[in-house]
C-alpha cells in the first residue's frame, strides 16, 4: 500500500545510452580537415583520446566510439571545440583534449550540484558533491547512476513520508547509496568502500547503514536503510532500467584494457572495435623497436591464456619519440 502511494509521485525517464556518440559538422569538408594529410589528425586524435573516430559517408555527422563513456565524453567534447574554431592539427588537438581533461572537475561539481538542486537538498562537502557529479559518467548495468540515484532519493523520500520517517534523511540516504562505485576497483564490494567514504566524511549513521547494506553486506539497523533497500530495488528492476548484456561487455573491455597495462613499458592502451582492435603505446625509453615486436607476441598469449574472445584480436603497437625544443 506504501509502495503504491509513493510510485505515482516518481516520474521515471527510461534511458539507455550505447557505445557511440554522434558529433555534427558544418559542412563535409571537415571531414578531410578530421583526416588530416596520410590519416595524421585522425591518428592524433585517437591516440589523445583512446576513441575511434568512425568517418563515412552519412552526411555532416562523425561518430565517435569507445566502450568507456567517460572517456567518450571528453572525446566529444573535444571535437566540439576542435570544429567550431575549424583548426585541425595534432598541436591544436591536443592542446584542446588537455583543456578539456581539466575542466572535468569543474563540470563534475556542476552536475553534483545539479543533484542537489533537483532533490532540494542542502550543500554538502566538496569532495562528496564531486563523486555525486562523477555518477553522470558512470553506468551500472546499463543503467546511469547519476539518474539511478537521484530516483532512489526521490522513492525514499516518498516512503519515509508516508510513513512518517525522516523524509530528507531518507533522500539524502537514497542519493548517496552507490557513492563506493566511484571508488571501489573490479572486485571490491562498492557498498563497502562507500560506507567507508560516508564515515570518513562524518554522515549520519542511518546514512552509512544505508549505503554499507543495502546489498545486505552487512545486517540492517536503520529503517532509512531498510527503505534505501527498497527503493534501490524499485529503481533498478523497472521496465527498461537495465541491460546486463552491455555491464558484461564494459566489464570485459575494461579486464582487457587493464592486463595490458600490467606489462611494464605500456604507458597507453585504447580497446577499440569492441575489443576486436587494440592500440598500444609503448614508452619508448623503456622498449626498443625489436623488443616491441616480442612485447606483442607476449600480450597476444598473455590475453589467451588468461581470457575468452570471439574471432580475431589486431594488436598494433606505437612507439614514436616526440622531441620539444624552444628557442628564445
């Protein structure tokens, strides 16, 4: 009966976002400028960004892929700046990515206080409205946590509210559950780590619970987590909300990227054509051209022997020295 009472107060926008972005051009002519003399500001630009740029022939667009959204987002907004002031060359690309790579804390403090601002809430600390604008980029299941979340307080508040709790604990409890994702590596209980966060930075103890047991890790003491629980349920199991095939694809694409990365000498990999393409940069004062024809036999059995993959890898390595001298 609660449960029916607080339902119709949410509306939910179903929301899927996949593997590619579109970016549009003024004219086709920039997709010779995006191409550059032999391929060289399309190379550039992948390097910088670890995202294919896919050029054909649909008209005034250019996709842009990668498994990674955040990684993708910064590629797209790179772009964006890149073609509205029409240069195009591995200088300006990759003095616009850099610019673009230090704005993200601005813009993650934004979308934090966006949250809040949407849910009604109070300014909280720096560093917790940074991780609640870091949800916007993040997806679990399919799912983005950024709208996950601010449905869970929104569902919280409405059954703390009707059944007289405290409604704006229960918010504030509902937005800051998955707070551990942000911090928690492959294989680390996220509910743990983001307990962990909240204590550290003084939140209310039914806040903790909350986030700490809402996949029953540890037992429930607070009703507020008991409703966290609930409503975290509600909002992940609706129509639409999830798409475990695509969290299966991220998570093995990311496995990928990072035992690559073990091996010294690597100091870029970029997974591209969902996992079919792999671009590695090697540092060049560590790996020698010949020991980087051995480096990839090595990564090639590393990968199968300890992974499963459909049909055929192509694993490109690039070694290039890049000398800066000023005169003055």
């Amino acid at each position: 009966m609660i449960l029916t009472k607080a339902l119709p107060r949410i509306a939910v926008d179903a929301a899927s976002e996949f593997t590619t972005k579109t970016v549009d051009l003024p004219n086709e002519d920039y997709k010779g400028k995006l191409i550059g003399r032999e391929g060289r500001n399309i190379s550039y630009f992948e390097k910088m960004t670890g995202v294919e740029l896919i050029v054909d022939d649909t008209p005034l667009i250019v996709r842009l892929s990668s498994f990674d959204s955040e990684k993708r987002y910064i590629a797209a907004i790179t772009l964006e700046r890149l073609v509205k002031d029409g240069k195009i060359n591995p200088f300006f690309i990759e003095k616009t990515y850099n610019q673009v790579v230090s704005e993200m804390d601005t813009i993650y403090g934004d979308k934090g206080k966006e949250a809040l601002t949407i849910l009604n809430l109070p300014m909280m600390k720096p560093e917790i409205v940074k991780y609640i604008g870091q949800f916007y980029l993040r997806y679990s299941y399919g799912q983005n946590l950024w709208q996950h979340s601010i449905e869970v307080a929104k569902i919280s508040e409405a059954i703390a509210s009707e059944l007289g709790l405290d409604a704006n604990l229960a918010k504030k409890a509902g937005l800051l559950h998955d707070i551990g994702k942000i911090i928690a590596q492959t294989g680390e209980s996220h509910a743990v780590i983001g307990a962990d966060v909240l204590r550290k930075f003084g939140m209310d103890p039914a806040i903790i619970n909350a986030a700490e047991a809402h996949h029953y890790d540890v037992p429930i003491t607070d009703p507020i987590a008991w409703i966290v629980t609930a409503a975290d349920a509600i909002s992940a199991s609706r129509p639409g909300a999830r798409f475990n095939t695509k969290e299966l694809f991220i998570e093995k694409m990311t496995e990928l990227e990072k035992l690559i990365h073990e091996i010294p000498g690597i100091d870029k990999v970029h997974i591209m054509q969902a996992g079919r393409e792999i671009m590695v940069y090697v540092n060049p004062k560590q790996i020698s051209d010949l020991e980087l024809e051995k480096l990839l036999k090595s990564i090639g059995e590393k990968i199968d022997s300890q992974l499963d993959y459909p049909g055929v890898i192509r694993i490109t390595g690039i070694r290039e020295t890049k000398i800066i001298e000023f005169l003055r």
